[in-house]
C-alpha cells in the first residue's frame, strides 16, 4: 500500500515537472514569436510615420499654393481639393501607426491576432477609398496644381476647361459603379488565389509577417 502512494506521489511529481516544462517553452516560444511579430510591426509603423511625414510636406507645399492664388478660385478649389485629400491620408497613416503601437502582446494569442486582423482590414479599407477617390484628385487636380506649380502652366488653356471638367465628372461616376461592382464580385474575387495575394501585398507584407509568426503560438498551443 505504501509503495502505491509513493508510485502515485512520483507520478504526480513527474506530471508537474512535465507541465512546468510545457509552460517554460511556451513562454520561450512566446517571447520568440514576440520579438518576431514586434520587428514587423516597426517596421509598418516606421512606414507608415514616413507616408504622413511626406503626406505633411506635401501639405506644407499646397499651403503655400493656396496663399499665393487665393483670390483665384480655378486653381484654389482643385488645391484645396487635393489638400483635403492629403489631410485625410495623413491621418489614416497616424491612425494605422497609432493602433499598431496600440497592440498588447500580454494578452492571449487570439487577442492579438483579432488586433492584427483588424488592423489589415482597416489597411484595405483605406487603401479601396485611396483608389476610388484617387482618380478624382490625382488626375484632375493634381495636373492643374502641378503644371501651375512648378511651371507656372494654365492647364485650363492648354487642355481647355470643357476637358477638365468632363474629366473630372467621368471620375466621380466611376465610383458608383466601382463600389457596386466590388459587392456584386467581391465574394468570387476574394476566393480566387491571385485576388487573395494581391489583397495581402496591400495590407502590407509586415502585417502578413507578424500574423505567420503568431500562427506558430497557435499551432503549439493545438498541440
């Protein structure tokens, strides 16, 4: 009887050395994992501190076009146009920073995924609108400010206002078309492999990077 107490008391023994040891390599693997997933994500937000760091000179640059053709509105609207477009993107780009820094890495694995999945998915959204309305801005207004500018060139006459305005109104018309498109296909496209890869080469390859590293906490935590 006493040899079965002291087995059972050595089994107990053995099953708590085994889970300690269980524990200290997921902490090993966490603390891995986590320097693998924050490299990543320094990375994203370094970049992204770079795209409003330049959307800000920009910014700088439009401000000074605006003083200097205040009081003429065919080149002040587009550049206010293009301004507020700038000040948007700059702060979707402090905001994507911001919730980057803003991930708890104490927090259960599946935390912090849910964090990062949100964060890629608030990467796409930005970029899908920066598509849209990009046209918008990048081409009308964008060629009246920057011909005048930096060259001192009057769109308006080379390409006549008729041109810039159809322009311009053909880009506002494709948004509406492009929005019921993407909820018409977006779930075919979104189950082809190429569409799945080129969505992920938006979200940014250090997004991809830190979710496949916290993958790793998953598969052993399954394990």
């Amino acid at each position: 009887m006493i040899d079965l107490e002291m087995l059972q008391e050595k089994w107990t023994q053995q099953d708590r050395k085994l889970d300690e040891s269980l524990q200290l390599n997921r902490r090993i693997l966490m603390m891995s994992v986590t320097r693998e997933v924050r490299s990543p994500l320094r990375r994203f937000v370094f970049f992204q501190g770079v795209a409003a760091a330049a959307g800000l000179a920009m910014l700088m640059a439009m401000g000074q076009f605006m003083y200097q053709h205040w009081m003429e509105p065919r080149f002040l609207v587009p550049a206010v146009i293009l301004d507020v477009w700038v000040v948007v993107n700059v702060a979707v780009a402090i905001r994507q920073a911001v919730v980057a820094e803003q991930i708890e890495f104490d927090q259960p694995v599946t935390g912090i995924q849910k964090q990062l999945e949100s964060l890629r998915i608030m990467r796409l959204r930005a970029f899908r609108w920066d598509l849209l309305t990009g046209q918008l801005v990048w081409w009308i207004p964008f060629l009246i400010v920057a011909l005048q500018g930096a060259w001192g060139i009057d769109a308006y006459q080379i390409f006549g206002r008729n041109f810039l305005a159809l322009n311009f109104l053909l880009g506002v018309a494709v948004i509406p078309v492009a929005i019921w498109a993407s909820r018409k296909y977006g779930d075919r496209l979104g189950r082809s492999w190429l569409m799945r890869r080129v969505a992920e080469e938006i979200a940014g390859r250090d997004l991809r990077v830190a979710m496949d590293s916290l993958a790793k906490i998953s598969e052993f935590d399954r394990e």
